[in-house]
C-alpha cells in the first residue's frame, strides 16, 4: 500500500470492476448520508387550479372507461422512470366521479384512503359493504379489499385520494386483480351506519371542538389521529391519518421528522412554511411535506383552519426509523 489516493490506480483495478459487477465502497459518494436526502421538494397543489382540470377530464373520459378517473398530484422531484408521488412513499390525487358514474370493483396491495372535498350522494363498496361519503368524511380501503365507486346524487363528487402506492413499488409487492366486467358493478348493500371503513367528518368535528380549550401541541395545535377501532392504533398499517384544527392566531413551532406527510385543506386559511418556503393554503388544496424537512403551520385568521393529513409514520415506526428534532430556527 503506497497511497490514500482515491484515483490512484496504475494497475486499472477500477476499470475492471465495473465490467464484473463490483463497486468498491470506498469511492461511493451518498451510501452513508448524515442525514436523510430526498428529490422530493415541498409542494402545493391549489384546489382553484386541479378542479377546473379534473372537469375538463370529466368531458374527456368517463369513469368507467378510466377505472379511475383521477388526477395524480406528482411532486416535481419524481424522477421520469417513476410511479408519480407525492412524497417518496406516499401517493396523492384528486378524483371525480359525476352523477350516474361507476368505477368498477378491483384490489389492490396498495392501501388507499379517501377524503371528501365536495359532492353528496357518491358512495364507495368495500368488499360490498356501502359507505356513503359526504364532505370531510375518511373511507378506507385496505390493502387487497374489493372496492368500487358509484354516485347517485345530481352534483360532481371530488375527493382526495391517499396511497401508499410508491412504498408498495418501491418494495415491489404490488398486485392488483380486475374481475371480468359482470361482477364489477357496485354491490347494492344498503348504506348501513359507518363501521370500520369510514370516520363521519362531524364526528370528528365534535371531537376537535372538544378538545379546543387544550392547550395544544406545539408543533400541531389541536391534532387527532384517526384509529382503528379494533387495533386502537393506526387506521392501516402503512398509513396514518391525522385531522387538526389551527385555532385562530395560532402558529405552530418548526420540526422535522423522517415520516413524509400530505395535507389537505378541509376548511379555514393559514400559510405553512415547509423548508423555508412559504406556502398559502385554503380549503381543498394539498401540500406535501417530505421526510426531514421543517414545517410549521399558521392560522392568522379570525375562524378555525382545519387540516387533514395522511403519513407513513406506521411504516417507520414498525421499523425503528422514526426520529423527530424541534428546528429553531428554518432556514430561509
Ligand atoms: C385506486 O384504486 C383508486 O379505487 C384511486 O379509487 C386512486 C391510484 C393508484 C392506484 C389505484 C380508487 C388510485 C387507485
């Protein structure tokens, strides 16, 4: 050994090794970040600006001939060979189904959630149970559970849909089954009251309003986590879901956290900074927030903001992965 040089190489020992499938670790750059690294970068996705597009998709395409029509929310740091995401583990997108519509059962490995922006009378089957879905409600639909759409109200049905679909590629278990086109009507089990696959928004609403004379978390005000009310803990295992109220005046303390996080505007106005970047919300607009990077919430106005979230903290938690660090001061 006569050198540290990282390029000294008179015998061609790197030019060799490409060839036959090795890398030598010691001339990697990134296997070992301090900290974690992501493409993903923050992003919002204003609800003023997806509704015209997804009804202009409306004229274009039924829901049918679609499977779902649906707007992915890609995050402008999704390499070009990827699944469209919001964040690196989490999938985001508007959906709409117009009166009259079906989209036909399927399953899938991917977990998905549902949360209600506007419309009444739409409705989602899982595995032929009926779950009617009224602004501000969450429905799940569980890894491999049979589900469909159907609308029979006079007024489009938008909502978010939640996935952990780039988790699910990037570990390569997805699979999905369409059955043959006969079997692929909604069932017509009658709406019966809300079971395990659907949170009513005005439970939740109360819930919050409850708790609003709470001091409050410092970096979320007034949170709840929506759980499973078998488990107690996370609605599914890969995604969990959060709603908060932001008082008025409020304004939150930065953290960051490795877990990735999408919010959606469910009522009120604030602005969040998420990396430095100051991002104005209001009701029905979408944010990401990607692993490690500070955020804070405000709400400057005189009436209550409400945020919904969906995360992938279950998955890091289940994992070890999970770290969280107060950020004094964010970086601008
Ligand atoms: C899906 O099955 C639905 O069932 C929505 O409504 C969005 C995005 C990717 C893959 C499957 C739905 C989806 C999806």
């Amino acid at each position: 050994m006569t050198t540290t040089s990282l390029t000294h190489d008179p015998a061609g020992f790197y030019d060799r090794l490409g060839p036959l499938h090795y890398e030598p670790l010691w001339r990697m750059r990134g296997a070992l970040p301090l900290e974690p690294v992501t493409a993903m970068v923050p992003h919002l996705w204003r609800y003023d600006e997806v509704r015209p597009l997804i009804m202009e998709a409306g004229d274009l395409i039924t829901a049918e001939e679609a499977e779902r029509r649906v707007l992915a929310l890609k995050n402008p740091g999704t390499a070009t060979h990827e699944v469209a995401r919001a964040t690196d583990t989490l999938w985001a997108a508007i959906q709409l189904v117009l009166p009259g519509e079906v989209a036909p059962a399927h399953r899938h490995t991917p977990a998905a959630l549902r949360f209600v922006i506007e419309g009444e009378g739409g409705y989602t089957t899982v595995n032929d149970e009926r779950y009617d879905m009224r602004p501000g409600d969450l429905i799940l639909t569980p890894n491999w559970s049979w589900h469909s759409h159907g609308h029979t109200g006079g007024a489009p049905m938008l909502w978010l849909d939640g996935l952990d679909l780039p988790l699910s590629h990037a570990l390569h278990t997805v699979f999905a089954e369409f059955p043959p086109a006969e079997a692929r009507r909604p069932a017509a089990s009658p709406a019966g009251p809300a079971r395990t696959h659907a949170f009513p928004f005005a439970e939740m609403r109360a819930a919050l309003e409850a708790r609003r004379d709470e001091p409050g978390d410092p970096y979320d005000d007034i949170l709840i986590e929506y759980l499973h009310p078998e488990t107690s803990g996370p609605v599914m295992p890969t995604i969990s879901a959060a709603i908060q109220l932001l008082r008025p005046g409020v304004r939150t303390a930065a953290h960051r956290h490795t877990h990735s996080v999408v919010y959606h505007v469910a009522a009120g106005s604030g602005w969040s900074t998420i990396g430095g970047q100051r991002f104005e919300w209001t009701r029905g607009d979408t944010f990401a927030v990607p692993c490690w990077v500070p955020h804070r919430h405000a709400n400057p106005t005189n009436g209550d903001a409400l945020l919904f979230s969906f995360s992938d903290a279950p998955v890091l938690d289940a994992l070890g992965l999970s770290r969280e660090s107060a950020v004094d001061e964010e970086i601008h």
